[in-house]
C-alpha cells in the first residue's frame, strides 16, 4: 500500500476518514465539513453507539454528485499512539477488500493536531494490517482480492513523512518475518531461508553462511546434532550490519530457526503439527530486524545470527538418552529430541561470541509450550543476566506494543538441569519448564556478557487479528528489536 502526505484534503476524496477522539463529536472544527452533512454525520455516529473509541468506525454515505461518497468518523481514543496504531489497522480491515482503491484521512477534523509519531504509527498499522500472503490461493474471487492501494493523510503535522519513513522500513522488515514465517516448510528449509535473505547484502549487510562440514570443523554437535535426522542440512546464517562503518559488534541478535519441528523421535502429536512451520519465528525476527535497520541506516553495528535445522525423526536422527558436545565443549544429555530449539541456539550463541565478541546478546525463539500456557498471546517472556539490559527490552516493548514480561533465573532452577552423565540435561522436570529452558541457555553465556532469552512462542502466529495484523504470521519482534537498537545505541 502507497502512503502520501497532503498538506490539504483532496477535493476528490471519494473515502473520507475524519479521526474523533474518544468523546470528541462535538469538538470537531467547524468548516470539517458542510453544516448539514457534519450534523447528518454526528447523527449516524450517535445512533450507532459510535463513542471515539480507539478503532471504531462510523459510517455513512452523502451525496456527491452522481456517486455517493463516504464519510467515515474513525475513533482514536485517547490519542496514544497505541490508539492511533490500532485506528490505522482498523481502517484497513474495513476497506482492504471492499472495492475501494483509495481512503483520504484528515486530521484537520481533530481539535487538536497529533504528534508525528501517532501519525506515523497510524499509517503503520494501516500498511502492515495490509500485508496478506495469498501466493498459493488460485480461486480468489474479486471480492476476496485485496483493492485498497493507497493511503492519502492530509493536514498531518509537518515532520509526520520523515517520522513514517522509518517506521516504513520496519515495516517492511516485518513483511520479510511474516513471510518467512508463513511459507510452507517444503519451501522454507535451512537451505532456502538463506536465500531468502541474500537480497540483503544489496542494502550493505554482510552475508557469512556455514554449512555443515563448515560447522562439523567448529565441533557444533548441538546444533547438527538436531539436524542429523533431516535430508536438509543445515546453515549458520550471520548478517552483520556496520552502521557506524567501522568498530565492535554492539549487540548480536540470535534466533532460533527450526524450520519445522517434528519432535524428532520424541515425535509431538499429530494434531496442530502443520503449526510447526512457523518454529523458525525467531530466526524470522532477527532477519526481518536486520532489514529494517539497514534500510533506515541504524547508526550502531549489529550482527544477526540464524541458527538453521529441520527437526526430522528419520533413522539417522538424535535419540533421547544421546550425549552430544557442544562447541563450547559442554556435553549434553539429550533427554527430549523435542528441546531442540536450545541445542541450536547454544551453538549459535558460541559461535557469535568467539567470532565477533559482542557485550551484548539478545536471543529470540519459540521455545517452550509452557510459555504459551504462562502468558497466551499476550506477552514474549523476557529473561535475563542484567537488569539494565531487561529494562532497556521491557521499555522497547512497551513503546513498539511488542510487549514483555520478565521471568525469574537462579541457581534452583539451574540445579534441576544437571545430569547424572554429562554437563547438562537439555530439559528438567515438568514444572518451570520456559525457566529451565532459559537457565540452559544462561550456561553458554560468556562471563561480561550482557545477555536476554526472548521465549515468544506464543507471538509469532495469531489466531485471531490484531491492530496491525490479520490471522497468521504477525511479525513479532521487529519493532522490539529495532526500537532497543535506536533508544540504547543511537543516542
């Protein structure tokens, strides 16, 4: 969808959306519209309960000429930005398939102008609520097919467009997650999720890819250990933006990309396991986070690693009771071939620190069932060995709506993944199960190391549509990751 900023409402708005704050009918400025039409227009907002809530629409057809126009009174709320996002999304999801090519928005009908920033996210939300992957539907009818094109914002505050060029890079980090989270996994495997990122190194992020004997040389036993049952091999993906141009690594971002997960002989049930392709959410994170940053030209070196495996039960695959060793040397007790996801990222996590030595990781995966049972669809669980560093990510989410809520790590629950044979069990018992998960993780954390597990399996796919998406792939951890970038390394 195009964004274009007006200075003045088109006289051809055949759409025409007028922002209400909650409350707000009776405060809108004169001249917003003919007297009458503003009175025809209030009418139908009050008959239909229509308050100025964050979202809600009034509707209503005036003459205008030989077709009839629409006037729309779209609820901002209280005027947050969080209000204005779920506006955006709202406006969209009413027209996305109606007919309509175009919808005008004009500020001018509130009392008051918005902060560019609202109006950014605004447009946003209404860009990324947009976003559909139909690549395999054949039989859309023309009223299935997305028309809306084009989002016309008049009388915005000045700095409004340069404020929505950001976010629009973003989000068009977030299109590249949603749709490496949404692919099938005969056509997302370890292989082919590289490929889909390749075209980044034409926006200056470097590109290092391991394969297999490349990874075997390193001793990552974890990692291939995971991979051992599958026909596809695996991939280290790095992709190392240098925003500063030269100089240290400031954060590395890790994901988890299980391109689909089985269990492994562990094998998980039949039912809900097509839901698996989207195991490589956090992968999809860090590789739609590294776009945005280099399309905005983020001024902090980062580099991103995907630690890439397919998760297949074949006779060559990891058995529970295995012991495998890491590449940090740890050995490992492989209890359930279905905590895999951790295997990957403690060899990702060795990797990035004795290559590239960053203060700071943040590690991003769908890791445990348990954290859905904790926290739904609501929050990403947040752990952490630094309270400076949770509160940077806590406050991150809370300004982007990509929230999180932080968990507890100590040495009880550390305690309860030893192993009678080896270093480590790479689960515990039932009870704490996202904490044990995270403890594990802890052990190959480097000591200085500024570090967080992001548990967001319960955010990358909805069942349901939210402010800025439709069912699907949502494209969770983005924002997050590129606002903890700009409020904490930009400055």
């Amino acid at each position: 969808m195009q964004v274009i900023f007006s200075a003045t409402r088109p006289a051809d708005a055949a759409v025409l959306a007028l922002p209400v704050e909650k409350d707000g009918l009776d405060r809108m400025p004169a001249g917003t519209l003919d007297d009458a039409t503003l009175a025809l227009v209030r009418g139908a907002a009050r008959a239909g309960r229509f308050e100025g809530e964050a979202g809600g629409i009034a509707e209503i057809f005036v003459s205008g000429g030989e077709a009839a126009n629409r006037v729309l009174l779209l609820g901002v709320g209280a005027g947050s930005e969080a209000d204005y996002e779920r506006a955006g999304g709202a406006l969209t999801a009413r027209f996305l398939t109606s007919g309509v090519t175009g919808v005008t928005v004009d500020f001018a009908a509130l009392g008051g102008a918005p902060t560019a920033r609202a109006v950014a996210r605004f447009a946003a939300a209404a860009v990324q609520r947009s976003w559909r992957h139909d690549v395999y539907r054949t039989k859309l009818t023309d009223k299935q097919k997305p028309t809306l094109d084009t989002l016309t914002l008049a009388n915005a505050p000045a700095d409004s467009e340069s404020s929505w060029a950001s976010l629009d890079a973003v989000t068009k980090g977030m299109e590249l997650t949603r749709t490496l989270v949404s692919e099938p996994p005969n056509i997302i495997y370890p292989e082919s999720f590289v490929e889909r990122c390749r075209h980044l190194a034409e926006l200056g992020i470097e590109i290092t890819v391991l394969d297999r004997a490349d990874m075997e040389k390193l001793g990552m036993g974890a990692l291939l250990g995971v991979a051992q049952g599958s026909r596809r091999e695996a991939r280290l993906l790095a992709m190392r933006w240098n925003g500063k141009g030269s100089g240290d690594v400031d954060v590395a971002f890790v994901g988890k990309g299980v391109t689909f997960d089985t269990g492994g002989i562990s094998i998980k049930p039949a039912a809900g396991m097509e839901d698996m392709k989207w195991d490589m959410g956090g992968a999809g994170a860090v590789a739609g986070a590294m776009k945005a940053l280099a399309l905005r030209k983020a001024k902090a070196n980062v580099i991103g690693v995907c630690g890439l495996v397919e998760n297949m039960p074949d006779g060559n695959a990891q058995r529970p009771g295995d012991v495998v060793t890491s590449m940090s040397g740890q050995t490992i007790e492989v209890i359930n071939t279905d905590a895999e996801g951790r295997l990957v990222l403690c060899d990702a996590i060795t990797w990035v620190q004795r290559t590239h030595g960053p203060k700071t990781i943040v590690d991003l995966a769908t890791l445990t069932g348990a954290m859905i049972i904790s926290l739904g669809s609501e929050h990403g669980g947040l752990f952490a060995n630094d309270d400076g560093l949770a509160e940077e990510l806590l406050s991150a989410g809370r300004a982007t709506g990509d929230q999180l809520w932080r968990f507890p790590l100590g040495d009880a629950y550390n305690k309860l993944i030893d192993s009678p044979i080896a270093d480590m069990k790479n689960v515990g018992p039932r009870g704490a199960g996202s904490i044990t998960a995270a403890q594990f993780i802890q052990r190959f954390v480097e000591p200085g190391v500024r570090w967080a597990h992001l548990d967001i399996a319960g955010m990358v796919w909805a069942d349901k549509p939210g402010p800025n998406y439709d069912k699907g792939a949502t494209g969770y951890g983005v924002r997050l990751l590129d606002r903890y970038i700009r409020d904490n390394f930009e400055r």
